[in-house]
C-alpha cells in the first residue's frame, strides 16, 4: 500500500466524525479583521456588480476584451506542457488525472457532487507543485478542443499562475471582490489557446481571506458554476496548512486536487490535510516530482504522479 493509500484509509477513519474547518468563517481568528457580515454590506452598497438581491448582475455580452499571448518556450523550460508536446510521458499524467475530474464534472446523471466544475488544486505545505499542477491541467484539459477553461489566480497573497504565464500585474479576483464597479468580462483574460481563459489574483489586500470566505465570494462560485457549466474552472490556491484562505475555498468548490510532494512531504501531514478537507466530497491526490527508478536521476518532464480519490459522490456508494 502506498503512503497516500495508507494516508488516505487513516484520515478517513481518524477523521469521519471531525468538523471540518471547510467555509466556516466564523472560526477565523483575525481578532481586527472587519467582520464578513460589515465587509458584505459594504460591497452591496458599493458594488455595482451586485443588483438588489445580492447576486451579481448578469455581465453583458460576456466577452473580454483583454487578451495574453502565452510564452511556450518560458513554459517548456519550466518542464511544462504545450500545445506541440503531444506525446510525452507528462501529456498521459494529464491525461490520467484530468478523466475522473471530468467525468465528476460533466457526469452523465445527477452524481449528488454540488459545483463539480469548480476545482480547487492544493497541497499541504508551499512548494509542492500547486501551481504547476494547475497551470498544466488547465493546458491539459483547454487543449481538448471541446472543453473550456477558466483558470483562476486564488493565491491571492503569493499569485504565481500570472507568473508562470507571463501576465502582468493587473486586477482580478480580489477586486472582483472589493466593490470596484468590475465585472467578471472586465478582467477575465483570453489567451492563445482559445479555450482557456485566466482570472489574475488582482491587487494584493490584507483582509484576503475574509473577502474569500464573503457572501459575494460565494455568489461568484456559484455564479462561475452556473452560468458555465460547460466549464471548468481550475483555482490554484495556498497551501492548506500554512494560510487560511485553502480551506476556506475547499468549501466553495466540487473537487479538490491535493498534490503532495513524494518523498519529502511526511505522512502525518497529508493526514492532517485531508482532515482539513474531510466535508469536501472529491479530494484526489497526486503524487508530484516522483523520483524515477531505482537511480537518483531527477526527470524534467518524466515526473509521476498517482492519483485516488478519498470521498465519493453520495449515489455512487
Ligand atoms: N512535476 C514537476 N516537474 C518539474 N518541476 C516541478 C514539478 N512540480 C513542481 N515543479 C517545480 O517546483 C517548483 C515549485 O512548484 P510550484 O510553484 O508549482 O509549487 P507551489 O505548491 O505552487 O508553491 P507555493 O506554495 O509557493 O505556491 C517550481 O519551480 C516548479 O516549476
Ligand atoms: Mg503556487
């Protein structure tokens, strides 16, 4: 049995009956953080995006007009995928971890998972691969011609998906967030892969994770699931147990990505991760930056993952 098999049999004993930490703003312990309740009220007062009911009003014409060319090369020499990799051992990974979200996502009748289309992609501890994770699946899945993509900056204290694609700083889901008068087609992204649209992090604000875990948060999740559900939406997040704002978004998606970095990442962390995520309904793991072979040759593009799930869809138990 595998660490995270076995990780994965503990937690779902020790941790069945444990309340999960998921979405209950009201345990964040920010003793001068304002409280959702007064930041909520603010931005219905001052949000233009929000109409009397306090859902965000449809947003004209839905397109955006701002547009990223992605540098292919800069991406390749961080060993990621591209459009011209077409077969390589990293395209199969994808493809194998990419099909059971999807089939969660897009299921064939109603599978009981509430925003499967929305994926949170996390790991325990910083540096794990997260964002490399959720960069390549959003490339991954985009690269199917009948598919789409948005693709969402949710480190909003650290962004790297801009980074890593080369987007310039600009506003995006915190100001979304922050009563600015923007709509989602305001700061949406287009990109050269036609299916793949990116949401930036937007401006860097102190009170990040209650604006996350806000009524308007909420509505936007649903809104992005709803509106698309032809879409996935992939959110690259912090690390779970070193910030607050992971668990707080593992509350408001279907489907949670854990990577976990093999080999350095000890078990009783990932325990207490998945504890973290013990009301989330679809947790897989991947299993990243996998040594390959017996040799201590590190692979660029030969990394491995595994993948199971913990959780399953309430009617397929
Ligand atoms: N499978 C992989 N193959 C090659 N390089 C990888 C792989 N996974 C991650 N890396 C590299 O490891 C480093 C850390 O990855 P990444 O930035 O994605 O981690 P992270 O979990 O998002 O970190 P943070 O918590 O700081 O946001 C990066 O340089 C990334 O390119
Ligand atoms: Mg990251």
């Amino acid at each position: 049995m595998s660490i995270i098999e076995k990780a994965l049999e503990k937690a779902q004993h020790k941790h069945a009956d444990e309340t999960s930490h998921v979405g209950v703003v009201e345990k964040l312990e920010l003793p001068d953080a304002p409280s959702i309740a007064s930041i909520t009220e603010q931005l219905q007062d001052t949000h233009p995006s929000i109409n009397a009911e306090g859902n965000l009003k449809p947003v004209s014409g839905e397109k955006s007009e701002k547009f990223h060319t992605i540098d292919w090369a800069a991406l390749k020499s961080l060993g990621m995928l591209a459009p011209d990799i077409v077969r390589s051992q990293m395209v199969e990974e994808y493809r194998l971890i990419k099909r059971p979200l999807l089939m969660n996502a897009f299921p064939d009748g109603d599978n009981g998972i509430e925003r499967s289309n929305l994926i949170l992609v996390t790991s325990s501890v910083p540096g794990e691969g997260k964002t490399f994770s959720a960069v390549n699946l959003a490339l991954s899945i985009a690269m199917e011609r009948d598919k789409w993509v948005l693709l969402v900056d949710a480190d909003v204290a650290k962004p790297s998906v801009s980074r890593v694609l080369g987007i310039k700083e600009q506003p995006g889901l915190i100001d979304l967030l922050t009563g600015k008068g923007l709509r989602l087609s305001d700061v949406i992204i287009r990109t050269d892969i036609p299916n793949l649209r990116i949401l930036p992090a937007g401006t860097i604000h102190q009170h990040s994770t209650e604006l996350l875990a806000s009524d308007v948060m909420k509505r936007l999740a649903k809104e992005l699931s709803e509106r698309y559900p032809d879409r996935i939406v992939i959110f690259d997040s912090p690390p779970l147990l070193a910030a607050t704002q992971a668990p707080v978004l593992a509350g408001l998606v279907g489907q949670v990505v854990l990577i976990v970095e093999a080999d350095v990442t000890p078990q009783y962390i990932v325990q207490e991760s998945l504890a973290k995520l013990a009301d989330c309904k679809v947790v897989g793991c991947v299993l990243n930056k996998m040594k390959k072979g017996f040799g201590f040759t590190y692979y660029g593009l030969g990394y491995g993952y595994g993948y199971g799930y913990y959780g399953q869809p309430k009617n397929t138990d």
